[in-house]
C-alpha cells in the first residue's frame, strides 16, 4: 500500500515530504536540548536565556530551510553610479556651524563580539594592549570622549554538532567542558537586540536619529562629521536610511563582502553566499572593486519600522569551527551589513583606506604599534614621515600566531617607516632598536633559531639559517 501511494506522488514530492519531516524531526529534537540546557539554570539566569534561545530557534529554522546560496548568480549587477558615492565629493560639501550638534542626535556602537581566538585569547579582542598599555577599549573611548558611547553586548548561542544537528553543550555552565559550546552569533542581532531591550525606544525618546555601528577592533572607524552631516542635510522624505562605508579592495581584502544591485536594491553579497562555481570570479579585484569595511550609519527610526514589521531579512551564515578535541561544529550567524538591501535610500560612500584599519591578526597588531601610526586622541593616522601612502604587506608565521609570543618575541617593535615587505617564519626574535627597510625576509628552518641582535638595521636582506645571540 505504502509503495502505491509513493509512485502515486512522484518521486520529488515523495522527497519533498520526506525532507520536510526530517526538518521537523531536527526542530523537535532541538527544542527538547534547549530545554533541557535551560533546566540547569534557574532564576534571572533562566529568563536571559530563555530570551536568548527564541533568537536562535528562529535562526536554526530559517538554516533547516535554506537550500544551497542564497543568490542568483545571474541576477547580481554592478551597482548604479550614485548608489556608491566617492567620500570626497562628501568631504567637499562645507560643514554648517552647528554640525557638531548633529552629535547629540548620534549613538556610537562599538561591536566587541570578537573573541581573538585566531590570535590565542580567552576573552575579548578589545581588551589586548595596542599602543602604550592602551586597549581597543582604551582608544575607542578616547576618540569619543565628547560623544557618547554605547557598546553592544552580544547574546550567546549554543555550537551545534555538525553530524548530529544538536548542541554541544551538556549544560548552562560557560566553563570546563562547556568551555568551547558556546558562541556570539555575529552583530547581526544588533537589531533585535535594540529593539526588544527597550533601548531603540529610549535612544529615539532622547531624539536620537542615526547609530553608527563599527568594529572595535578597527581603529580607523572614528565618528567622521562630514558623513554624519550628509545624512542629516537630506530632506526628510529621501533621507538616507543606511550608509555602507567601502574602500577599494586589495589582494588581501578578495574574501571580504562587497555591494551589488540585486532585484533593484542594495545588497552586500559575502563570499559564504557566492556559488562554488563563482568563487574566483567574487575574488577578483577588477569586476568587484570596493568591499565592506563595516563602518555602517543607520537610522534609528528605520530600524524601529522594519522591526514591527518584522521585514529585516538577514542571510545566515553557516561558520563551520573544530573544536580542540576534534569535534566538528558549526555556528549560525548573521551580520549587520546584510540588512542594507531593507532600508530605503541606502548608500554605499568609498571612503579612504585609513578608515579601515583592522587588527585581525598578530601581523596586524605589528602594524598598528608600529611608528608606522601616530596616536593622536586614540586615533591613528599614517606617519608624515613615512613616504608612501600604503602599508606595508606584513606576514608572521605560525610562532607568532598568539598575542603572548607574538610580545615575547619582539623587546621592542622595529622601525619600519621604510619597509615594504616583511616575512618572517620559524622561531625568530627581534632585539631593541632594530630598523627594517625594503624586502625583509628572515626564514628559521625546524630547529634553527635566529635573533636579530639590537641595533640591527635589515635592509633587502634574506635571513635564514641559525643565528643565535648568547648572554655572557
């Protein structure tokens, strides 16, 4: 009877039904294990949590669904003209004597849901040392001592295994065994956690207008007073709703997510979302020139509209991680810049590349506590000193992955207004006062080691062999 009834239906409804029920049957069996984690808590802890997993349930259902990229290929287009507008023609408009009070209409965000794991932390990204014992936290407060600053605390959502579809962890705690089970779900949440925190509500009663949202970790992200006041000089019915700030892609930035038009709108399109077959067509720097830097201006009251209208589509990112025992995971996640192609008169502004400096690795960090910068009200700019506008390409190798080897191998950081290219690989240390200029190369084969005595000046040099510095 069974078989009639399949040959009846056809082969892809009889597949369509089957898929549907195991949808069903991975949503049940995750709702049980939420439940049951949430039984190992009580109290205020409970609730927060509680809270915490609607959000997630509404993300594994919307990932139980998704079949293949989410995009079109065929479909996506460059975007129009005036869509991404070049920061200097922005620069251009003169500033009105009372732009600064456009500032009491602006709430900074600061998204400090990076954990530094690819650079060996524990905790928070924003709290390692980048210049003179100062933190990312340090120098974000110091570039808006006369603004004000709130910073995004993000929820925590549970790491799922990646065969059987249900959480890692066996209970509530953060620690022990339980360490590695949980995750931030990328600052796409911001939005929800706006508004059903009640402070979306308060900022707007305070008249606020516009947030801009940034990453801690991206020291070139400071509040910009021609931007601020291009946004709020348009007229009220073409007032822009979200401003994407981009910078022109280099070969290190080809991974990072760029803007399309897509069906007549906005759209920022991540590499998660491209298909296989598109990968290096995504990559490359002619036919996308301009990616992310996540510097995002966005209004207040657009964003409480689209949340009562519960019309803000986020794509989810599937973020597969291995966990230190083996264990395959993956983490859901979505990110605030995909809801551009939800707000009205969005815009994309090309702006410098010296709003985008991010620390996402130990060769990032040399960079910034490098003279490379001067510190000025927690802002760094490129030195005068320094000849040419770009940065050097800086690569450390694995021996200076975590921040912990990373500061024991330099006494202090060398002198590189000069340098163009530095690769360094194997167990190697810097002395004091050390000066690299040009292409430096320095190279330690398995067990070799080579310091580089204080006072050294490097200049076009390949270093490689055994050089070892001895106390006496």
């Amino acid at each position: 009877m069974l078989c009639v009834e399949l040959s009846r239906a056809g082969p892809n409804a009889v597949m369509t039904e089957f898929q549907e029920k195991l949808r069903q049957q991975h949503e049940n069996s995750m709702h049980k294990e939420l439940e049951k984690l949430l039984s190992t808590t009580s109290g205020a802890e409970a609730e927060c949590s509680r809270k915490d997993f609607e959000g997630f349930k509404q993300l594994f259902h919307r990932f139980l669904q998704v079949k293949g990229p989410s995009v079109d290929w065929a479909k996506i287009n460059r975007p129009p003209e005036d869509s991404i507008q070049p920061y200097e023609r922005i620069r251009a408009k003169a500033l009105p004597e009372a732009v600064a009070s456009g500032l009491n209409k602006l709430v900074v965000v600061k998204l400090n849901g990076g954990l530094g794991t690819s650079m060996g932390c524990k905790g928070p990204k924003s709290l390692i040392s980048v210049r003179n014992e100062n933190t990312f936290l340090d120098l974000t407060v110091q570039q808006i001592e006369v603004q004000r600053l709130r910073l995004d605390e993000e929820d925590l959502y549970p790491r799922i295994n990646k065969e059987s579809l249900l959480p890692v962890a066996t209970n509530m705690s953060l620690t022990g065994e339980n360490s590695e089970a949980w995750y931030p779900p990328g600052h796409g949440d911001i939005y929800a956690s706006f508004y059903n925190s009640g402070l979306l509500e308060k900022l707007l009663s305070e008249g606020k207008e516009y947030i801009f949202v940034s990453n801690i970790d991206n020291l070139g992200a400071t509040v910009d007073l021609h931007i601020l006041n291009h946004l709020m000089s348009q007229p009220a019915d073409r007032r822009c709703e979200f401003v994407m700030e981009v910078t022109d892609k280099t070969r290190a930035d080809v991974k990072g997510g760029t803007l399309i038009q897509y069906d007549n709108k906005l759209r920022l399109l991540e590499i998660a979302q491209v298909p296989k077959a598109h990968v290096d067509e995504f990559k490359s720097v002619t036919k996308f020139k301009i990616f992310n830097t996540n510097n995002l201006w966005i209004s207040l009251p657009a964003i409480k509209r689209l949340q009562q209208q519960n019309s803000l589509d986020l794509e989810i990112i599937v973020n597969p991680k291995t966990l230190d025992g083996g264990l395959n995971v993956i983490q859901l996640e979505t990110a605030v810049g995909a809801a551009i192609k939800s707000f009205d008169n969005a815009l994309g502004i090309n702006v410098p590349r010296s709003r985008f400096l991010p620390v996402k690795t130990s060769s990032d960090l040399l960079l910034v506590m490098s003279n490379l910068y001067s510190l000025e009200a927690g802002s760094l700019t490129m030195s005068a000193k320094r000849e040419f506008p770009t940065t050097p390409h800086v690569k450390l190798g694995s021996s200076f992955t975590k921040v912990q080897d990373f500061l024991r191998r330099f006494e202090s950081i060398p002198d590189m207004l000069e340098l163009d290219h530095l690769t360094v690989s194997g167990d190697v240390t810097f002395g004091k006062q050390v000066t690299l200029k040009g292409t430096v190369i320095i190279i330690a084969n398995h067990g070799d080691r080579i310091d580089i005595p204080a006072g050294a000046m490097l200049e076009n040099k390949i270093v490689s062999g055994n050089l070892r510095i001895l106390d006496h």
